[in-house]
C-alpha cells in the first residue's frame, strides 16, 4: 500500500507501523464519574467496520508523525491522510 | 452411509453408483430450537456435538456462501495445544485430544497426521520462556520436550544451524502437534451433522436479529426469517460486522493473515517447524506442497488479501532457516480474516441478550480449536453454563481485568 | 537420431546448436528453443508422469499455462524442481531428468495406480485408511507422502544470489505482444515513463506463432521493429523474461526478472533472479489469452496438444509435434493450425470440427464429428472419430491439436477479488467487475481474439491513459492485419467420455467431476478442494474452464451462475529464493554493532544476539575454560573493585519542552512533576491497560530537558507510544521527542572504586564526590579534556556505579581510555551475562520479569502507581483482576541445598501436595549462579508471594525431569539496604 503522507508526500506503507481505530485519540477523562466504564470500552471495544476506517499509523522509518488514514478496509483504498495531531486538535485534545 | 475401504471397494465395482450427497440441501424450517450462523470448522463443529454429544435436536447451521469456505478452508493445517496460560492449555490439550479420536468419530478420514510442531528458540530468554511454557503444557497433562540442537538437526538435516543469524539453541517440541486435511474437517463435521439431523442451509446470508425485550428471537435472512429458541454465532472474521446486527461492540478486529503453499514436492519436512523469531513456520502436506506462512499483514482488513512486503518477510524467515527451499516455489497465495481479540484469547460465552450466543476472537488460532470450540459452545448452549475447560473466555474478562494474554502484547489486537 | 522434426524457418538459430541432456541422453536442440521445442524436434514426446495415476504425459502447451512437461532442470545444489520444460529456455550443457516416477521415465512401476484408478476416483482417501486407527500415520500416509509430490529437491544450499529493486512508472505494460506493444509504443513515443514486461525470452507474443502479415512485415519482425524502438526510448524500460507475479494493493505489482536462468550457471555477481517492487500509476493489461482443451477419454497422451502450441512449435521454433498430425476443433482457430501445417508440408491426418457449418479445405480433410479415443501407450498413435452420421474412423497421427477456444488471460484482472464476466460470442471469461484501481485491458485478455483488433485495443488503452495522467497522446500508424472475428460452437467434452482429463496433471476427469456433483460437492469451490481440479502447478489454466462448464450442465446452470474460483498471486509460481532476496544467513536481519564492539572484538569477547544489537556476553581469558568462569570472575572483580560495561543499547529518548515534566507525568505512573533538576528517577511505564510496559529511568538535565532510558527490547515500541502520547493525547503540549539511543555511547562503571576511576576521565572542574554529586545524580559533564559528556549515578548492580555517555563517535576513546586509566584499579569489563547475574543478585527485573503479564503489584511496585494523577495505565490498572488477592508477587529463590540448580522456566509448587496445574503457585523467572553467594538463586513470582518469604517449596521442571527443594527469601540477595549504591 501507499501511504500519501500530508507533509512528505506518497510513502510506501512498510515505512509505517499500525495501531488501530483512529479514536484511540478520543481517550476518556480519568476524572469522569464513569471513568472506569469509559476507559474499558476506549480501550478494549472497536468498531471493526468493514469499511471506511480512521486509523492510525506511526512513519516509524520516516519522520515520526502519526497519521490518521481515512481506509476502506473492504478495499484497501484510501481516501485520506491527516496528521493525527491536526486530527486531535480537532477533538478537543489539548494538554 | 457409512464410509470405509471395503464400501469404496464395493462402489469401485458397481461402477459408484451408490455414493450419496454428503450432506443434504434442505429448505429452511420456520423454526429450530438452534441456529447456529456460520458454516465453518467451528459452526458445524457445534452443530454436531450438540446432535451428537449434547442429544439436541431441531437444529439448523447457516451460511452465506458455501460451507468450509472461511478460515477453516483457508488456513495452514496445524494442531497443537502448546499454550502457556492456565486459561488456555486445558481448552487446547482437550481440543488435541478430540483430534485423535475424531476419524473415527465422525467417520470421515480428515488425515490428522501427528507429525510433531517444533518451536525454534534462540536465545536464553526465549529458552526460559519455553521452558516455563513446556512445563505448563506438562502440568496440564499435554506433551512437551526440549530438543537439543542437534537432535533438531537430526530431524531436519537441511536446517541451517550454521550460519544463521539467529543462532538455533533447541527446540520446544510437541510430539503430538501435527496437521490435518483442513476441508475434511468442515465436510467431516458437516456430514456429521447432517447425518444426525441438523439442517445445513448454504447460501442464507444472516441480515438481522429479532430482538423483543432483551431475548432474541430469531434471525432475518436472505432466504426469510428463521426463528430460533437459542442463536449461536461462529462466524469469526466476520464477528464485528455479524454482532453489529445485535448493537454490540466486540473486543476485536479482523486482520488479514496471508498463507502459501509450494507447488508439490517429494517428501523433506516431517513435521511443522516454527521460526518465530523469523515470523515463518512451515509444514509439508500429504499431496507434497510446502505450507507455510508468518505473521498478519497488521492492518485491519476484510479483504482476504494481502500484500507483498509480508509476502516477502515471510519468505525471508523461510530462507533463513532452510537456504534449501530457494530452488522451490511458491504456488499460490492467499489471505483469511483473522478474528483478532484484544488480548489474543477466544471468546465462548452468552451476550447480554438472551438466547444470544457468541464463539470468536480465534485470532489466527481457531483451526486447531475446531472441535473444542464446537463441543465448548455446544455444551454452553445445551447447558447455560461454559464448559469447565472454556470457563475462562468469558466477554467480562476485559472489564474485569483477567486477560489471557499469551505472548503479553495487551489490548492492541495486531500484536497477538 | 537428430531433431527428425526439425523444419526450416522459424525465430531458433541453425547455427548455434545447443547440446543438452535430458535422462541421461544427450540431443541437440537450437539457439531460441525451448527445452520442449528441442525434445520434439528430436521426436521425444514423453517428458513425463502425471500426479496420481502416473501416466505418461507429453508437452500439451507452448507456454507457461504447461501443467504436464515438468522436469527436475540441472543437477546438484541447483536444481530446479516442477520445472516447466514450455517456458525453459534452451542452454548449452543443459541437463534435466523427468520426475514422479520409480524406474525409468518409460516403465514407471507406480504406473500400477492407474490400473486401480477406478478405485482412486475423487475423494476416495477421505472414505478410508481409518482403520486401525493407528494405521494412518505408520502405513497409510507415509505411502501416499512418497508416492506424492513431484519433483524434488536436492536440500543443499541454494547456491545463487537473488537481489530485489523498486521500479517507479506511469505505464506499466504487462505482456509484449500485439496488444502490448501497441500499447507501449503509443505510451513510450508520447513520453510517458514505461515499463514492458514480458514472461518469454522473446517478446511478441502471438506474433512469433503467427503467419499472417503486419502491413508488409511478418508478425515477428514487426514485434522486432517496435520492441527495437522501444529499446532505443530512454523512457522506456524493456523486461523480457519478467513475470509479473501479482497486482497488490494502490499499483504496486511484484515482478520476477530472470537475469541468470538461461545460463549454466550465473555470470560472476550477477544475481539468478530480482524481484521488482513496480510503483505504476496506471496499468495496461495485455496478457493475452490461453486456448484451452476439450475433454474426451484418453485425452492425455503425449502428443495430444493444444492446437496452438502445435502451430508455436511449428511457426516459431521450427518443430513438427510430429510428421503426422490431426486437429480436433469446434472454432475456425484450430483450422489455423492445420493450413500453417500443411503449408510446411506435414501431413494432416484430417481437421475434425464438432461443427457441421466447419469451414472446409482443399488441402486436408475435414471430418464432422469427434473424437472419442486415442490409442498409444507412451505416445499417440490413433484418435478414434465419431462421424455426425455415427460411422467410425480411426485416423492414424501422432499428434493431435486440440482447440476448445481461448480463455483471455484475466488472472491479473481478478487479484483484487474482482470477478469476470461471461461472454457468449466467445464462450469465455472476460475481465468484469471491480478491476484493480488503474488497471486496463486490451488485446485478446480483453476478449479483442484478432490481432488488428489487439493493436487498436492496445493503442486506445494506452492514449486513454495518456490523457488520464495529463499527457498528449500521439497516435501511431497502426499496420494493416487480419481482422478476422471469432467463431466457435461451445463445446467443453465428448457425450459418454468417463477417463477424459480435465486436469492433466493431477488427473481429474469428467467422471470425477460427476461424483463430485453426485456426492453434493457442487460449489465451484467445493468441486476444486474435493477434486483437486485447478489445484496443480499451472492452477487451472488450462483446466478450470472445463471443469466449471461440465458441473453447470450437470447442476443445469449456467457456466457464469456456477462461476470461477479465486486467482491469486503469483501469476506462475515463483521462487521462495527471489521473494527473500538477501535476506538470509548472516544477512537475514540487519546487524547492530555497539561502539565498543571492534575493541570487544580485540579482547576476544563472546557476543550474544540482543534483537537486532550484538552485544558482548562475556570476555574469557587464558585459561578459562567455561562460560561460568569468565562470567564468575567479572562479578567478582566487580564487586571487588570496578566493571565496565557498554549500555549503549539501552533506548534513549531526549525530552525537552516546557511541558517535559508534565509529560514524563503521563507516561509513567510515578510522579515526576517534582524531579529536581540534577537528579534521575526510576520509572516504571504501564501501557494504557495497567501491565507494566517498560521501566527505565529518566535524568532531568535542565526544568525544561529530561533523557529518558528505556529497556533495549523497548526501545523502539516505547519511542512510539511516547510520540503517540504526544501527538494523538497532548498535541499541544509543549514537548519534542527524539530517539538518541544511536547518538550516545553510554557505559556503566560500576563498582567500589568506580567513582576513582570516573575521577581519572571527568575534566578537574567536574565535582564527582559522593556529596557533590550523590546516587541518582545527573549533570552535562565534560571528559577527556573537553568532551561532551552525560554522567548519571545509576546502578543496575547494585554498586556504587555511573553511567557515562559520550557521542557515539567517541565510545570507541572513552572505552580504550576507561581501561587505560583503570589498569591500577584492575578495570574488568564485563559482558550481558555478568550484567544478568549482578542484577538478578540485586533483584532488578528485567526482561524475564516484565513479561507482559505483570503489573506493578506483581513486580512490588503496586506503591508507585500514583493515585493523585491521571497516567497511561493508571485507571484501568486498578481493576479486580489485576488487584486480585493471592496475586504474584516477585520473590527471591534459593536452593535448600547449595548444589541444586534453579532453572529458570521451573513451576513453583507447595512443598507437599499434588504435582499439577491446579496447585501451581507461581514460577522462576530468571536464574543464575551467584558467585558472591556460591550457590544458584533466583528471581520469580509467586502467589501471595510477599508474605510468604522463608517458605519451604518445591520447583518442578517435568520438562528436564527435574525437582528441588527451594527457600523463598527477599530479591535483594545482595545489599538490601543498599548501603553500596549510596558509598
């Protein structure tokens, strides 16, 4: 697969390592009443969509950004790439 | 019809007439006591043991394509029970021993060959970890013994203990790990089933759920609505996209694993040897192709296909330890959907919607569970209640903190 | 005896004659052929056994859809199972052997299975052999592994190289003949980047089999001409000999080019194959078609023949199938076969056409009808013709050309999961579906059967891509040529045949079809993995069509309803050598050298696998003769005096950035917020599901700069979850990451007189003393008279010890000066073993310990999980099960009786009481002989362990058969006030 990283362009996809649902961004606040409830489905449940995916995938033999890739896991297309810090930003993710 | 030399004699005189379906091609009943979806190795499995162990009747198995046609049609034959983990090595040391009585069993020669598996092991670490996990699979009543290099070499002489870059220091070896002809394991089972009753309905794609006040129904299929007293899932690979149909979120995902075979060869490998260190194990059918294959391509896929760098990182740990299989060649290549749980380990256990039941999160290691999986969910469905070596593949495990995590990767479901 | 069918003309050199043996006998052949081309010409038509019956199996392909002529090619360490005798292109001092057979390639003994074929028919092996049951793995399957397989191998080492490239284009063109080369030359004059790849050693295609005429050119000088321009194109990239192996995912394709296969052996460095990753942005798939067979019974004897390869060994190489030739048709295609014959004066037996409206000739026969048998035992000698009036006729040939018409090639089309569809005018599988994205066809893969309409197919393919990819097409003048359309009477096998081979090779005939279906095997897939049909080396190129037509009759369904099996990669199979590449013995895994690793290398260091690192294990000395000697000594004059050790491997991450505390903060459950600057802290890191990740320590160089260590197996996924933590959960932090772990030459000294020497190194205004610069210290330092230098007071050993780093350049100095200088103090330095015994003796966990599956609690670090801060782990840490009462807990472990071993991997179980799974209670984790102690200890986990320290028990190891007594004491065998680390 080729990976259309935002910044460097199409990278082949062996540069990269994965690590799942892009909403592994979306982690829970510790201080929430229902904390424990919301960090067991963060970490343990998925969607598992057969496909359009977010997802998420580290340039480990590359620049060391974390990329959301927008992926139809039916096909393997792909339609988007973003960097995972933009997408953070995007979700409210802070400090 | 029974099966055996003298009736294929006999039919080889007479000119074969007398050979029969295997299994019929009923129409769907209105209702069964039990809907099994999913016609594969564990789906039919169940089918049978619940007819046959579990005297349950009334009894329909459904599948979308044609049966055999998932992971149990496409994987690399190995069985073993080599598993370090208490949650685990009963439930797989019961599935062997299904194994070896199984031919007999369901009348139907699946060629279950114990030929032996052999784990390679490299450095003192790994041989530490082999050693707490031979003695595991002893305590639990399985096989397991430590193989000198040079008892290795005497068994494979073209293995390369000279010049490898990982230096081969023994083996973990179970004597009773082998493989067995995949396909006749599903029509096995299959005519198993049928012949005990239980209705085998290929092309009935599963669309839906009748759920009323928490209980299910029933499902809705392409061929109508089949009402059930008890449904059980064992659709694998396809679990997530099944159980979304019931509003449930499972602990998995599905991967891609790739496998390849060698065109045919005249005998060289015994048994099945494991490079994991290479990410490359191989075995030898009986028609004389070189099945092997390595890890998952790693990313989440409905596919059934792959791509070529693990194509090629397979072969590479392939050559690494056996420079002698370069003149051979890859024949064809394939891929399955891996049901992948987050902590490696199965599931067998009820849903929180009565009379809904779910077997999966195999990984890639549902073939050699077949009929333990079968008889485990059988008797779960039969009885309410897991049966004693399954009692931990329970869905709360992850809420509650009591993972079964072999290789001690946690909940990313592409590191098991 | 020499090439008796050898005619004139054709594209092989008369004048190069080739010598090669096949079997022991030696033949000539010549420049240009095939090893099947030259053993017909010299009127060899036995190359072969089938799979299962044995029986005798002659060439039935000119290409490399071959599934019968399979030879073993060249001798020793490089020979070649299964290889296809179609697509082996001729060399001087070629040898092969025929292969699945016992005894002479003419009498093979295992030719009795076909007398019992009646009793083998399709499945038979799942009814029986099961009993006894103990029968199947000591009778039945070792006979049935022998007689199986093919060819073999010789299990020597693979002596050839084999290399792999990356190849980047515009247009990939994959098959060189009409369709191809129009395509290419359309692509390659309007100066897009191209890439022609071609399967043959001679590219063209059809063309070199053909007669007819390209303007006023013969087809094979016209493919000259172009693939000579194409050539001379810089844009251009011309693969002969290159198989595309498969279409992977957004346009990458796998291609094997055989640089070496046509030669003896190898030019010097040069590799035997390369695997090309292609990168293409769009393809065009001009893989033409492949004619396939029609069943009747005995269809398989060696001279039976695709029609087309007839006409190829004839028009291209020159050959005869033999002097005598019949040709069974139901389309106009097979009369092609008979003019080109006649024409070179070979005798037509008759042309039999399953047609009444075939066309007719004035040269030959041609018969309505047939045929229903073959006679000839090693060979054909007579196919037998039923006349459409029912008559008989017994035409006398030795060989007979067989044409049920052409399947185009859409194997590639499919390798996507997308589908084909049928097509009636040509009764065949046309590309359909979903094709891979960028993927066209043209030519005879797209159903285009005519050559004027492959050319024009191939020329729009490739100006449609032009356009696509923004570039101006220029036309090219396409030359005049035949045009004619297809016509065909479907027509898959002959009413009544039984023993009628749809697969060749693995000997499935119609009447296993039949059962097949009788038993309920009626899937297509079902059919092939009950029959094995399609399952053979060429995976049913020639026979699936078949296969597939016979199971829609008998289902009374259409051919499209029944539809295809999956195609899958490799296009033709591949060797395993080509796909690892260099990637094997030493070179299998890249090597990573510690900056110490040529001075190590001086001392005679024994060096150990550490993933990818190699690191010293120990460094023995005259007259040490064991392992334990050189390693109980290092310990000793550790402890005694001073070590020194290279932890370069260690990862190292620099953290910097205002928010570097409060990052460090969320990624290890202790507190860091507090960390003074100048001191260091042991972390312990869990992964967001509460087990422990990793451990390490982090130094606080400045508020605003921590360097974080890691375990060397973690340095990498530890480096990731740090990025992941920064970018996806705290993108605005104010932190930046970077791995150092290369960057840093970093050494442990460690010992009582460690700080002494450290003083001979660091420059005079760096204060070392025990006050100025105390345990868990840290600072930048400078060394040797100015050298940059990082110093922390940390200790794995438990000793009095620093860690020093220098940059990497200069790990290679500062371990020669560190001896230099500690020669009065007797400086020993020390390998990974000495490192593992000192910390075992300390009662550090490392690898062994933080295995995964343990948590902080586990490791006797429940305490440090903050409860006043949210970290990676922190919550879901306290679940039920990993708080549970009875949990492990790491102790230490010593042998009640000092001579006893401990091995690492034993099970701990209670001093009486059952030997089982139920009663274990924990196990060793990691062991070693403790020279300062003078018996073995050990580390572990044990339930409830912690309160359980003096208790007597028993460790069992059934897998050694062995078992000890054992006293459960603290970790900390050594120092457990740990008064030496703060001297």
């Amino acid at each position: 697969m080729i990976i259309n990283h935002p910044l460097l362009g199409p990278r082949d996809s062996a540069e990269f390592t994965y690590l799942g649902d892009a909403k592994l961004i979306d982690r829970p606040d510790a201080a929430s009443e229902n904390a424990a409830q919301e960090f067991y489905e963060y970490a343990y449940l998925r969607d598992n969509p057969a496909g359009w995916h977010k997802e998420l995938w580290f340039h480990e033999a590359g620049d060391r950004s974390w990329l959301v890739v927008t992926r139809n896991t039916l096909t393997h297309e792909i339609s988007k790439v973003e960097l995972a810090r933009d997408v953070a930003r995007s979700r409210g993710r802070s400090k | 019809m029974r099966y055996s030399g003298f009736k294929v004699i006999k039919e080889a005189l007479m000119g074969h007439k007398g050979w029969t379906p295997a299994w019929r091609d009923p129409e769907p009943q209105p209702h069964y006591d039990i809907v099994i979806i999913g016609g594969g190795g564990h789906g039919l499995a169940t089918a049978y043991y619940l007819a046959k162990e579990f005297k349950q009747k009334r009894i329909a198995v459904l599948e979308k394509g044609w049966i055999g046609g998932g992971n149990v049609g496409r994987n690399t034959t190995i069985i073993r029970s080599n598993y370090l983990l208490d949650g685990n090595e009963p439930f797989y040391e019961f599935s062997l021993k299904l194994w070896e009585g199984l031919e007999q069993d369901f009348n139907y020669n699946a060629m279950i060959s114990q030929r032996g598996i052999l784990n390679l092991i490299h450095t003192d670490a790994q041989r530490d970890a082999f050693t707490r996990r031979g003695n595991a699979m002893i305590l639990n009543g399985a096989d397991a013994e430590m193989l000198t290099t040079a008892q290795i070499k005497k068994r494979y002489p073209f293995l390369n203990t000279e010049d490898s870059r990982f230096p081969i220091k023994g083996g973990l070896a179970q004597h009773r790990g082998g493989t067995v002809r995949h396909d006749a394991v599903a029509w096995g089972y299959a005519r198993g089933a049928d012949s005990r009753g239980v209705d085998i309905i290929q092309n009935c794609e599963v669309t839906g759920f009748k759920i009323e006040n928490g209980k299910c129904l029933g499902v809705e299929t392409s061929r109508g609505f089949i009402g059930a007293t008890k449904v059980g899932c064992a659709v694998a690979g396809s679990s997530s996209r099944l159980m979304s149909k019931a509003n449930m979120r499972l602990p998995m995902e599905s991967h891609v694993l790739q496998a390849f075979v060698s065109e045919g060869l005249k005998p060289v490998m015994p048994g099945v040897v494991t490079f994991g260190a290479g990410h490359f194990y191989c075995s030898q059918s009986d028609k004389g192709g070189l099945v092997f294959g390595g890890d998952i391509d790693g990313y989440n896929s409905y596919a059934q296909r792959g791509n070529l760098p693990v194509v090629e990182d397979v072969c590479e740990g392939g050559m690494a330890i056996f420079p002698a299989f370069g003149r051979a060649r890859m024949l064809r290549m394939w891929g399955g959907i891996m049901d992948m749980s987050m902590d490696g380990s199965p599931i067998i256990d009820r849903t929180h919607i009565d009379g809904l039941y779910f077997n999966g999160g195999w990984c890639y290691g549902g073939f050699k569970a077949t009929p333990a999986s079968g008889f485990c969910f059988a008797h779960l469905l039969t009885h309410d209640a897991p049966h004693p070596t399954a009692k931990a593949y329970r869905f709360n495990r992850f809420e509650k903190g009591l993972v079964i995590d072999e290789k001690g990767m946690g909940n990313q479901p592409n590191l098991h | 005896m020499s090439q008796v069918n050898r005619l004139n003309g054709g594209q092989v050199n008369a004048d190069q004659p080739l010598k090669f043996k096949f079997d022991g006998k030696s033949f000539t052949g010549q420049q240009g052929d095939t090893l099947a081309s030259a053993l017909l010409a010299n009127g060899v038509r036995l190359m072969g056994r089938s799979f299962k019956y044995h029986r005798p199996r002659g060439v039935l392909t000119a290409g490399s859809e071959e599934p019968n002529a399979l030879v073993e090619l060249r001798t020793g360490a490089r020979q070649e199972p299964n290889t296809r005798a179609t697509t082996i292109e001729l060399f001087d001092g070629l040898t092969a052997k025929s292969q699945n057979r016992l005894g002479p390639l003419q009498f093979d003994l295992l030719a009795i299975n076909d007398r019992f074929s009646n009793f083998l028919t399709a499945g038979f092996y799942y009814k029986t052999f099961m009993w006894p049951a103990a029968f199947w793995e000591k009778i039945y399957e070792p006979i049935i592994r022998h007689a199986a397989g093919l060819g073999s191998l010789s299990l020597q080492e693979d002596p050839d190289v084999y290399d792999k490239g990356f190849l980047h284009c515009d247009l990939l063109v994959i098959g060189a003949g009409p369709a191809g080369l129009a395509a290419a030359l359309t692509a390659g004059r309007s100066g897009a980047q191209v890439i022609l790849a071609d399967e043959d050693f001679r590219m063209g295609g059809r063309l070199n089999s053909e007669t007819f005429v390209l303007g006023d050119q013969s087809g094979a000088d016209w493919a000259d001409s172009v693939i000579a321009e194409l050539a001379s194109l810089s844009n251009v990239r011309v693969m002969p000999r290159t198989t595309i192996i498969g279409a992977f995912d957004h346009g990458i394709y796998g291609a094997v080019e055989r640089i070496s296969d046509h030669k003896i052996v190898p030019d010097a460095g040069k590799p035997r194959q390369i695997l090309w990753r292609i990168y293409t942005k769009r393809t065009v798939l001009a893989a033409g078609a492949i004619e396939r067979p029609i069943a009747f019974e005995n269809n398989d004897r060696p001279g039976i023949m695709l029609a087309s390869a007839i006409r190829t060994y004839a028009n291209r190489f020159a050959v005869a199938a033999d002097q005598r030739i019949a040709i069974f048709t139901n389309n106009d295609d097979g009369h092609r076969t008979a003019q080109d014959l006649h024409a070179k004066g070979i005798k037509i037996s008759a042309v039999v056409d399953v047609r009444p409206d075939a066309p007719r000739s004035m040269d030959y026969e041609v018969l309505n009808g047939e045929v229903v048998d073959t006679k000839g035992r090693l060979g054909l000698t007579f196919a037998e013709v039923r006349l459409a009036d029912g008559t008989m006729r017994a035409l006398e040939c030795g060989a007979l050309g067989v044409s049920g018409g052409w399947n185009p090639n859409v194997h590639m089309t499919c390798h996507q999961r997308g589908r084909p569809t049928w097509n009636d005018a040509l009764a065949a599988f046309v590309p359909g579906g979903v094709l891979p994205p960028g993927m066209t066809v043209a030519g005879a893969a797209n159903g285009d059967m005519s050559t004027a309409g492959a050319l024009k197919g191939g020329a729009a393919a490739a100006s449609s891509v032009l356009k696509d990819l923004g570039l101006t097409a220029k036309t090219i003048k396409l030359p005049q040529t035949e045009d004619t359309p297809v016509a065909i009477k479907p027509f898959w096998y002959v009413e009544g045949c039984s023993r009628a081979w749809l697969d060749q090779q693995n000997d499935v005939t119609v009447k296993d079809v039949k059962l097949s279906h009788q038993e309920g095997f009626r899937s297509v897939e079902h059919l092939k993995r009950y029959t094995t049909l399609g399952m053979a080396t060429d995976q049913g190129k020639t026979s699936n069509m078949g296969g597939l037509a016979i199971m829609a009759e008998l289902a009374g369904k259409t051919i499209p309803e029944v539809g295809t099996t999956i195609f899958r990669p490799p296009y033709t199979p591949t060797s395993i050598g080509v796909l690892a590449g260099r990637h094997r013995g030493q070179e299998f895994h890249p090597k990573r050298l510690t900056p110490s690793h040529k001075w190590a290398q001086e001392q005679g260091a024994v060096f150990v696998e550490v993933g990818n690192w190699l690191r010293a294990q120990w460094f023995p000395r005259a007259g040490e003769t064991t392992w334990r000697e050189s390693v109980d000594r290092e310990v000793l004059a550790t402890r005694k005096s001073v070590g020194v050790c290279d932890v370069t491997t260690l990862g190292k991450v620099d953290v910097q950035g205002a928010d570097a505390a409060a990052f460090l903060n969320k990624i290890y459950c202790n507190a860091f917020a507090k960390l003074e600057v100048g001191k260091t802290r042991y972390g312990l890191m869990l992964r967001e599901d509460g087990i422990a990740k990793d451990d390490g320590t982090a130094a606080r160089l400045a508020e605003d700069h921590f360097v974080v260590t890691t375990t060397t197996a973690n340095a990498l996924p530890v480096y990731r979850h740090m990025e992941f933590v920064r970018q996806c959960l705290f993108p605005d932090m104010d932190v930046q990451l970077i791995s150092t772990t290369e960057a840093w030459a970093q050494y442990a000294i460690a010992g009582p007189n460690s700080r002494a020497l450290l003083q001979k190194i660091v420059d005079p205004d760096t204060e070392i003393s025990n006050e100025a610069f105390p345990f868990m210290g840290c600072a930048n330092i400078t060394v040797c008279g100015g050298l940059r230098a990082r110093l922390f007071r940390i200790s794995f050993s438990g000793e009095l010890a620093y860690e020093i780093a220098v940059p990497t350049a200069y790990g290679d100095a500062l371990i020669r000066k560190i001896m230099e200088v500690g020669t009065e103090f007797d400086v020993t330095p020390y390998g990974t073993e000495a490192l593992g015994v000192m910390r075992i003796e300390k009662g550090h966990a490392a690898g062994n310990e933080l295995n995964g599956t343990t948590t902080a609690q586990n490791l006797g670090m429940g305490r440090m999980v903050s409860k006043t801060k949210d970290s990676i782990g922190s919550k879901l840490s306290e679940r039920e099960g990993l708080n549970a009462a009875g949990d492990l807990r790491q102790v230490g472990i010593k042998p009640v009786n000092p001579a006893d071993a401990v091995p690492a991997g034993a099970h701990l179980m209670n001093a009486d009481g059952p030997v089982d799974a139920a009663h274990d209670q924990g196990y060793v984790t990691s062991a070693c002989f403790s020279p300062n102690l003078g018996h073995a200890i050990a580390l572990g986990f044990l339930k409830n362990g912690d309160t359980r320290l003096g208790e007597v028990m028993r460790i069992v190891s059934p897998l050694n058969d062995y078992a000890t007594t054992v006293e459960i004491v603290s970790a900390h065998f050594i120092d457990p006030q740990g008064e030496r680390l703060r001297a």
